[in-house]
C-alpha cells in the first residue's frame, strides 16, 4: 500500500529557532524575538542544545508533538482514511511518534524529526482538498495548545503583555507546584507557536507544502510536483544557511508568521 506521508519529518525541527528566554526563567518571557546587536534588527536567535534540555522543555515537545501527529490521523481517520488508527498511530501516547534517529539527532544537534503519521489519500472523497485538510490539522492542534497554555498563564500568574507582543512574569511570589505550571505553560506557548509556524512553511515535507495544494492551478501542477521533490535540499539548504552563514531565513518566516498570532493574545491577555 502507498502512502502520502502528511507530518513529513518536521515535528521536531525547531529547537534552533527558539529565542534563549529560558536565561531568565519566570522574569520576562520575550516569545516573539530577541534584538541582534550585530545586524540591528529583530530576529530569532540560536542558542545551543544544552540551554533548552529542561524537563519542562522536554515534555512540552513530547505533548506538541504527540499531539500534532494525532491531529494528522484524527482529521484523516475522519475523512474516510483508517490507516493511523490501523497502524496505531491514533494516539497520544508519544512513544508512537518518536523517530529514534530523528530523537538521537535532536539531542545531539538540536534538530531532528518525529516519525510521520501515514495517510492514504486513496480513501478521500475530494484529494486535494482532504490531503489539504489533514496537513494543516497539525499546525491547527499547535496553535490550539498555545492558546490553552497561554490561558492557563493569565489564570495563574498574573501575565502582562509587552507592546512588542511579549509576554512577562511576575518575578517570584510562587509556590514550587505553581512555579513548575507556568514554565510548563510558558514551554508550550513557545514550543507550540514555532512548531506551528515552521510547519506552515510551503516547503517539503512541511505541511504547508500540503496545505497549498488546493490552491495551485492545474497548469503548474507538473512544476509544483517538481517543486515538492526539491523540498527537502531547499529546506536543508535554508537550515544550514542559518546555522553557518548568520541568514536566518526559517528565523524570519517564524517570526512572521508567529507574529499576528502574538497581537491576538495580547488582546486576550487584555480583555482576561
């Protein structure tokens, strides 16, 4: 049986996109971008693996992850595709999503890859609008989980919102129990936002190279097929462009695409 593999290998692939918020814990949290004294301008900045590895940071991948990979079969399983329930992806136990290649390289580099939900489109009643449909479940769950955190840090801690789009702490003042919760919440609001940006770039085998598919004209679809097979060597180009030549490209697209998302829960934050 073939298959159409909607997840891609993109759920782990953003820890170097992360702003380096977590050197001050609970004080300020800057989830948009951090100022480059070198370029002067605002980017995201890369920060090494070691900074990240807290548990707080682990589970929140393990939940946004899981999570994004059970929202690709949930929504496919409910177009008519039983193939994630069959293989037991269905699920939000992550040890069924976990690529143990893609976990190693995660650790050690600070990037990596989940394992793919599989999809057979065959099942789908309208192809491109249900593979379309499946893709961008994954970035949909990421956004719903960071406006629960982001709900669940208002609640607890007392959260402003800065006119940049930050979000800042009170610091100090909490309990052991309430500490842990709002660096839980506060993981998830940035895990979650990345994971959803950097999934939603049109490139393969993110799931925005899926999600455009609809919306393509019949007479580029050979050049869009063709454009899909180069995904991966441009998007490793592009990563390595950040990582060597100081051009932040996915950087810039996160932030851009993060940002509106930022507006609307400052908005929230006020009217809570």
């Amino acid at each position: 049986m073939s298959y159409v593999v909607c997840g891609g290998c993109s759920p782990l692939v953003f820890c170097y996109f992360l702003s380096p918020i977590y050197d001050i814990p609970h004080t300020t949290y800057d989830i948009q971008t951090t100022n480059s004294k070198s370029k002067g301008t605002n980017m995201v900045e890369y920060a090494p693996m070691l900074q990240f590895l807290t548990p707080t940071f682990i589970i929140s991948v393990l939940i946004a992850l899981s999570v994004h990979e059970w929202a690709h079969g949930f929504i496919a399983h409910k177009l008519g595709d039983p193939t994630a329930k069959v293989e037991g992806r269905l699920t939000l136990n992550p040890l069924a999503h976990l690529d143990p290649i893609g976990t190693a390289m995660f650790l050690i580099v600070g990037f990596g890859w989940g394992k793919p939900v599989p999809v057979d489109p065959r099942y789908f009643k309208h192809y491109k609008r249900d593979t379309s449909l499946v893709a961008l479940a994954g970035p949909a769950s990421n956004l719903l989980l960071a406006l629960l955190a982001f709900i669940v840090l208002i609640l607890f801690s007392g959260v402003a919102v800065g006119s940049q789009g930050e979000i800042m702490l009170p610091p100090g003042g909490f309990s052991a129990s309430k500490e842990l919760l709002i660096s839980l919440a506060t993981d998830l609001v940035q895990i979650n936002l990345v994971l959803m940006a950097f999934n939603l770039l049109p490139i393969a085998p993110l799931d925005g190279s899926k999600v455009i598919r609809p919306f393509i004209p019949l007479k580029y679809e050979d050049h869009y097929h063709d454009f899909m097979v180069q995904g991966p060597k441009i998007l490793l180009i592009l990563i390595l462009l950040g990582l060597f030549l100081n051009l932040p490209i996915l950087s810039w697209w996160i932030q851009l695409v993060i940002t509106p998302f930022l507006l609307l829960f400052s908005m929230i934050a006020g009217v809570l």
